[in-house]
C-alpha cells in the first residue's frame, strides 16, 4: 500500500458504442476518470464478475472520455426492461439514479464474466503500474538533468555518487507522495474538534 489504499469506482456496463466498436476500450465520463484519478488515455483496470471457483476476471484497458453526444444518444435510446435492446435501469430493477457507465465493446464481457448480462457492474480503478511508468517518466527527465548539473559543480566521485543517491531518494519520495495525493480519495481530519456555541 506504497501509494494508498486502492480507489475503485463501480459502473454499469454499457454495450460499446458504434464509434469505440472494436476497439479494446473503455468509454467513462468525466467525473468517473476523475474520480480514479486518470486522464483520457490512461490504463485502467477493470474486475468483473468472480466465477465459480470464486476467480475475478480483471482486464486493463485504456480509458477514453465519453462524449457528450455519445451520453445524450445512449440516453435517448435507453429504457425498458431486460428484453430491450438498452435496458433502463429504472425500469428492470427499479433503481434511479443509477451508476455511472462504462461502454465497453461486447467482445470483452466475456473476459470480464458478464457475458450476456445486461445491467452488469464492474469496479474498476487505475493502473498503478501504468500511473507509476507516467511519474517516473516526468521524473526521470527532471532527476537527469539536475545530475548533469551536480556532476559539473562537485569533483569528487564520493559526491558525486552520494549526490545521486539523494537524487534518486528524493525522487522516489515526490513521485510517491503525488501518486498517493492523486490516486486515494481519503478524508484527512485537520485540527481539533470544534465547540459550538
């Protein structure tokens, strides 16, 4: 738990939209990425449904921003119950409102163990792996040139050596302390309690 305990967000699968048709994705609001803590494009991971063994599938794949016409047309064609084409949750379990959506081409909802489920949920959250490599990234360029920097200031190889190494610490820290601020949704009490008059 190096960045946080992890951030999940449920959704209801959605069939895929024609423009996102085959295309190994996942379509989510703005709000839903927010809440992750990912950008469009980002890799994500997504937990279905565990099997009979008890196994949940996980797949991970990109994130991609919903867009607005794609909501409002879903939105239109939506409703009915289980034997409609876009069932609406309201009407087949009487729930409103409902969880956020996530399209998703019907080719993975069987990796995910939802196959012909309608109305099926998944959590999903982050790639802490693909958010770890995005940091280092960024990091590494930054960590690279303040090296080149210390290597013509100090003479000593002793210095040199010790001076990337706090290089180094430092930037494992940073990188650590943006991720966990990014990635977890904690609440943080700050002060003491508050006497009301």
């Amino acid at each position: 738990m190096l960045f946080g305990p992890l951030n999940y967000v449920t959704c209801r699968i959605q069939d895929g939209d024609r423009a996102s048709a085959e295309h190994e994705v996942c379509l989510l609001d703005a709000l839903t990425l927010e809440l992750i803590g990912v950008s469009s494009g980002d890799d994500i991971v997504l937990e279905g449904f565990p099997d009979e063994n008890g196994v949940v599938p996980v797949l991970e794949l990109k994130a991609i921003r919903t867009s607005e016409e794609v909501q409002e047309r879903r939105k239109e064609l939506h409703g009915g119950d289980m034997t409609s084409r876009y069932p609406s949750s309201l009407d087949a379990l009487g729930t409103y409102p409902d969880l956020p959506w996530a399209f998703l081409d019907r080719r993975l909802w069987s990796g995910l163990g939802v196959e012909g489920q309608w109305l099926a949920t998944v959590r999903i959250r982050c790639s802490r792996t693909y958010q770890l490599k995005k940091e280092l990234r960024e990091m590494v360029f930054l960590l690279g040139l303040a090296f080149i920097g210390v290597v013509s200031v100090l003479d000593s190889n002793t210095w040199r050596i010790a001076s990337l190494a706090v290089l180094v610490l430092l930037t494992g820290t940073l990188v650590s302390m943006r991720l966990r601020s990014r990635l977890t949704q904690r609440a943080r009490r700050i002060g003491g309690p508050v006497r009301r008059q």
